[in-house]
C-alpha cells in the first residue's frame, strides 16, 4: 500500500517537514499570540496548533507513499477489478459511443476506463488526476479524497500560521531597526502567504472538478482521451450531479466500475 519513503522523492519530503517545522518554531520563538498564551499558561490555542501540523504532516506522507491506484493486474485480474466477465458482458447496455479496450504502449497492461500511465512513476493509474511534483507521487483513485483532505487541513493551517505571524510583527522607530527586529517572521510570513495562496486554488480548483466527477487530466486534455473526445462540449459521461459526485467521492469505498457508469449514461441518452 506504501512506497517506500526513502526512494524517489525523499529530499521533496524531507524539505516539506523541515520546513513545516522550522516556520512552526519561528512563531513560537517570536512574540505571536501563540507565544503570549503559552507564556501565560493559555495552553489550548498552541496545542491545537501544534496538533493540527502534526496531523498536516502525517497526511503529507500518508498521501505521498500511498498508492494512487497502480494498475498491477491484466486480463483475468483486470476482468474481476471491473466487474465484466462473459456473462455479465451481455448485461452492458448498448451505447453509441464508440469504446475500445486500449493497451498501455509503456507497462502493456490494458488500462481500466480512466486510466493513464505516469511517466514519473513507470505505472498506470486508476482514475489519474495528476501527478504532482509537491508530494513526488500520484493523485489517483486511492488517494484522490485523502489529498483532498490534506489541502484542507494543510490550508486551515497556514492561515492560522498566517494570523499567528501577523500578530507577531512589532514596531520601531525606523525601517531598519523593523527589518532587524521582523526580518525572520516577515519571510516566513511571506512563504506562509505564497502557501496559502497555492493551497487555496488548488483545493478550489478539486473541489471544484470532484462536484463535476472529472479529473484535471480529463479537465485539461479532454480532445485527446478517447472515451471523452466524442462526447460533446458540455457532455460528462460520469457526472451525476454535484451532490452524489461530491458524495461518491468523500463517502464511497471500493474501485468503481466506470465502464458501466459510462456505457449506463450513454443508454439514457439514446
């Protein structure tokens, strides 16, 4: 289920933690609020804070090592994953969009519906979004929800680290004595500022494409994927509306047959 954590990707891990911990010590070396209510004995506000980077780590590397989705299996494994067999082959509505079974030219494995194959990670993916450079893997069908849910926390976070560095900025009497006294809380303000910024689109940007049931590679590429090129403009064979694609997707365990959902929506529509 894990990769191992010292392969490809440990110094983008090691860099992320060390960062993580070196702003969080930062705001609580310098006169922030966090600073002023552990002083005073006001525990609860640096604990959470402390808890909730903690949690942020963990699922930074939960995320990370996890497997996205390889497709591991061919033929008879495929067949099961999916669901589709020769008896239950005949049970397929007819559909007029046309639909081949497409064999990866890199791992010749023949990819389920939704599949692509990750240059970067020398296998195929179910449900590929996209690989990002931020947690050196995958986000696929496995760990969609989980990343999901770490932008969430991760940006909970760093406006929290955002308002806490704010509230440590004091005052003098020329800009210089300032740069002296705030230079260190200023950087660090400024990447929490660019962070949060980031992780705001970007969870903006998958929640956005969850309520519609597509990914960013099906977003972005959509002309050159051959389940999707047929269909038209504002045509999305796996969209069920907002409210079940959001629930599906947060709620619902196991590997979804997309085969069927999409040659389902396509008999409705004949």
């Amino acid at each position: 289920m894990f990769k191992n954590v010292f392969g490809s990707g440990f110094i983008v891990r090691t860099a992320h933690v060390i960062l993580t911990w070196v702003i969080t010590l930062i705001l609580f070396l310098h006169d922030t609020d966090l600073r002023k209510q552990e002083e005073t004995g006001d525990l609860f506000q640096p604990v959470l804070f402390v808890l909730l980077v903690l949690i942020s780590v963990l699922l930074y590397f939960a995320v990370s090592l996890m497997d996205p989705g390889f497709v591991l299996s061919d033929c008879r494994d495929l067949e099961f994953t999916l669901g589709i067999t020769e008896e239950t082959q005949d049970m397929i509505p007819p559909t007029t969009k046309p639909l081949r079974q497409r064999r990866c030219g890199h791992c010749l494995l023949q990819q389920p519906m939704r599949s692509k194959h990750c240059q970067t990670c020398q296998h195929c993916v179910r449900r590929y979004d996209h690989h990002c450079p931020w947690i050196e893997n995958c986000v696929g069908e496995r760990n969609h929800r989980w990343f999901v849910l770490y932008l969430a926390v991760q940006l909970l976070v760093l406006l929290w680290g955002l308002r806490m560095a704010w509230s440590g900025f004091t005052g003098a009497n020329t800009w210089q004595l300032w740069l002296r006294g705030n230079g260190v809380l200023l950087g660090a303000a400024a990447v929490v500022a660019v962070l949060s910024l980031t992780v705001f689109l970007l969870l903006g940007s998958h929640l956005y494409l969850v309520s519609l049931n597509t990914t960013t590679w099906e977003f972005m590429s959509r002309h050159r994927i051959s389940y999707l090129k047929h269909c038209g403009v504002d045509e999305n064979p796996f969209d069920r509306g907002a409210m079940r694609n959001l629930w599906g997707f947060f709620c619902g365990w196991g590997t979804v047959v997309w085969e069927q959902v999409y040659y389902r929506e396509g008999s409705d529509t004949v």
